[in-house]
C-alpha cells in the first residue's frame, strides 16, 4: 500500500455497528457522476491497512427530509467484495474500476 492512509468511519444500516479502520479508497463510481439528479447511488471500495476490503453503497439525496442511506461489510479477500453489491452496470462500473488497482478482480470471464 504506497498511498499514504486516511481514517474512515463507514455507516452502516441501523442496528449494526459502523465500521472504523484506516486505509485507502481504492474503486469509486456514481450513478450521478454530474450530480444533476435529486437522488443517486455511490459504490466505494477501501482497502485498509492490514489488507482487509470494505465495500461500501450509499443512496445518496439532497431532496429536503431525505438523508444519505449507507451500508457496508468487511471482506478479507478482493474476491469476494463483488457479491456485496447488487448486480448492475454500476457494479461493472466499480469492478472496472477496482481492475486498474487488483488485476484479476474485474467484471471480465475469461472464456479461452
């Protein structure tokens, strides 16, 4: 890990613990890259300071009410942070994007 680390505090859903640990983003993406709309989606993935993963969704909202929802879980393998997020081209999104850092835990089957 070369990147110098930050410390993050991850909400999570109510009733679980929210999730503390130093580390670096490591695969961002937006449904709302532009933030023209009221609501939007923001897939994250940590890597922290002893190699675990935490993957994390937020619904995002500036409609006046309205809060952020935020969850996310903790992995000790790249490979299984895919199955946290529902499957969608946001999803492929954020594994591209995860590729470009860990080889080999992008959205792409290889077929020969």
């Amino acid at each position: 890990m070369n990147q110098e680390l930050e410390y993050y505090r991850i909400k999570r859903k109510r009733g679980q613990r929210d999730l503390a640990f130093e580390g670096k983003k490591v695969a961002f993406a937006s449904s709302d890259p532009d933030s023209q709309n009221n609501r939007w989606t923001e897939l994250c993935i940590y890597e922290t300071a002893i190699g675990n993963f935490i993957a994390q969704s937020i619904g995002k909202s500036i409609i006046p009410g309205e809060g952020d929802i935020s969850d996310a879980e903790w992995f000790s393998d790249i490979k299984d942070v895919q199955a946290f997020f529902k499957e969608s081209w946001l999803t492929k999104e954020l594994m591209d994007s995860l590729a470009e850092t860990f080889p080999g835990s992008d959205s792409v089957e290889q077929v020969d």
